[in-house]
C-alpha cells in the first residue's frame, strides 16, 4: 500500500500506513486468533452502516463528519465545515474533493486501508499479515499488514465486546505520523442510495477553476 501525498484531512483515508522496518511477526495465541477470526466475521457480516466519524490528524487537530459505508467497495465521507473534505469511494477509486484547496484526486481502492474494511469477502489470514493482538478496558485491537510488502504499512482495527463493532482505525504514514478515525454512532442501517457513493466530477467541485487543458 503506498503512501500517497494528500492534505492532512484526507490522509487519513488514503495515505496506507508505513513503518520505518517491518519486523517478523510474533505467533499469536489460540485466544488471540480467536479474536481474529471474530473481528475478520463482524466485518464480513455487515452491509451498509451509516454514523459519524472523529479523526485527529498527525497535527492533533480534530475534524468530525458523517460515514455511510455499504459493502463491497462503497463508501462516503462528509466532513464537517470549514473542511467540506468528500471522500467517496465508488467500488473502484477513492476520490477525494477538498473545496479549501480546490484540488480532486482519485485513488485506487485497494491502495487504501479502506479496501481492508470494504472487500467483498474480509480475510484476515490470507494477504494480510496480523501482527499483534491487543486487549483493554473497552475491547481489543488488532494490527495488520500487507502480507506480500511488509515494509508498506500497518493498520490498527480497534473493536468493543459487548457489542462487537468497529470503533476505530488509526494509521501510522511513512514519516511516523499518526492518523486516527473514532467511529461514533455507528449503526446498521439499509436502502442506502447509489447517489451517494457518485463522487464530484472536476466540473462540479471547481466551479470557479477553469477546467484542464485537453
């Protein structure tokens, strides 16, 4: 997964984290691959969810929006004002609209730590590398990288128990910068519209940028 050269906002979502080295992985215990196999189920299981988001970037500032993710491939992020950073990811791209910037990139899912979570089939014992297993007060936290580029990234899932959920992600870039994404309000929900994984064209995003030389 490489890094990508994004706003700080939006880094979050597409910058795939990276580590300076990427060392062996240690085995996990029985208890620990137990709990693998009950996060890689949780999500493989869910369909569309919708709620807000928190995410602190690598400065320490604080920016909140509303997520809707619908597997497999879709999902679209509204940050709150004065960002109005639009991350859609379409099933294929990830496009990013920061009107702040006038700037529009678009990515290939797969190389963002979205696709982990967005994969039609969730495997976390097949091209991707769990290496650590964590628990705390709340629930436990796993850590995962690409299998095949160790020294591309690791991504850290953290989960409840009761009930089981997805409560946040955090990456690290490859200059040690740390994003992280608290997921609030995060519920099941259904009949999400195609509309809204549709991202901005250049057209509708720049309105006052003239448009690129053909």
């Amino acid at each position: 997964m490489p890094s990508l050269r994004l706003a700080a906002i939006a880094a979050a979502l597409v910058a795939a984290a990276a580590t300076a080295g990427a060392r062996a992985a240690p085995a996990l215990s029985s208890d620990d691959r137990a709990l693998v196999s009950q996060a890689a189920s949780y999500l493989d299981g869910f369909g569309e969810l919708k709620g807000r988001f928190l995410q602190t970037d690598p400065r320490g500032q604080t920016t909140g929006g509303v997520l809707y993710l619908k597997r497999p491939g879709y999902a679209r992020f509204v940050y709150d004002p004065p960002s109005n950073v639009l991350v859609v990811a379409d099933g294929h791209t990830v496009s990013i609209t920061d009107p702040r910037l006038r700037t529009f990139d678009r990515y290939p899912l797969g190389a963002t730590p979205l696709a982990l979570i967005l994969a039609k089939h969730v495997r976390l014992d097949r091209g991707v590398e769990v290496i650590s297993v964590s628990h705390d007060a709340e629930g436990f936290t796993l850590t995962a990288r690409d299998a095949a580029h160790p020294h591309a990234g690791q991504v850290t899932l953290a989960f409840t128990d009761h009930p089981l959920r997805l409560a946040a992600w955090t990456m690290v870039d490859a200059q040690g910068r740390t994003t992280r994404i608290r997921l609030t309000a995060l519920e099941a929900t259904s009949g999400l519209p195609a509309s809204l994984f549709v991202a901005p064209t250049y057209y509708d995003t720049r309105p006052n940028v003239p448009p690129p030389p053909q």
